[in-house]
C-alpha cells in the first residue's frame, strides 16, 4: 500500500489549504485514515482523523480544519480554514487496514508554512 499525499504550501495567516491523500495498492478500504503533523522540535501529533466512519480532530483545529472522504475509494481531505503560523507543520497521511499486514502505512508528508 502506498500513500500519496498532496496539496501543503505557503499560505499567508486566517488562509486556506486543501491537503489530500490517496491509498493505492490494495481492494481493502481503510477502517482509519487520517492526518498528523509534526512541527520543528516537537512530536508528531493527530489532527484530524476518519476511523470506521466517524471522525475526530485535535482541539486545537476545531472548527478551522475538516476531515472529509472523497468519491473516489482511500481517499481523503483535510480542508484547513484560519490557518495560523502554529498550524506550520510537516503534515503526513496516515492509513489503518485492519485485514492487512502490516496493517499502518504513512505518506510521505507535505510542508505546509503558514506566515504571519
């Protein structure tokens, strides 16, 4: 399985970036797909995730990023609103195959810098 994530740039503060990630390689859908990021010098963190059809985002996005699912299979987005310069981050795709093993896979990560 191979995660192809897209869509992280440069954004000025209170804009707006549409990142996505799509799962190739395998007829099995995803029970959890979702987005982490990791900012300079601190741990890798959840965002936003979709897992077995509902979702769930760090306090922190509430109400600025949404997590959606695309038509086409394994695919989704993480729309992200206001965005602020603490949302400056490495954002990386991340899938959960429960029937599949290794059952977790990561994308390659996109940089997306959000200046003040």
């Amino acid at each position: 399985v191979q995660l192809q994530a897209s869509g992280g740039g440069l954004v000025q503060a209170g804009g707006s970036l549409r990142l996505s990630c799509a799962a190739s390689g395998t007829a099995f859908s995803f029970n959890a797909m979702g987005w982490y990021r990791q900012a300079p010098g601190k741990q890798r963190e959840l965002v936003a995730i979709i897992n077995d059809g509902s979702t769930n985002s760090a306090a922190s996005v509430k109400g600025r990023f949404t997590i959606s699912s695309g038509n086409v299979k394994n695919t989704v987005y993480l729309q992200m609103n206001s965005l602020k310069p603490e949302d400056t981050a490495v954002y990386y795709c991340h899938a959960f195959f429960r029937l599949l093993r290794p059952n977790q896979y990561w994308g390659q990560g996109t940089l997306v810098t959000v200046s003040s």
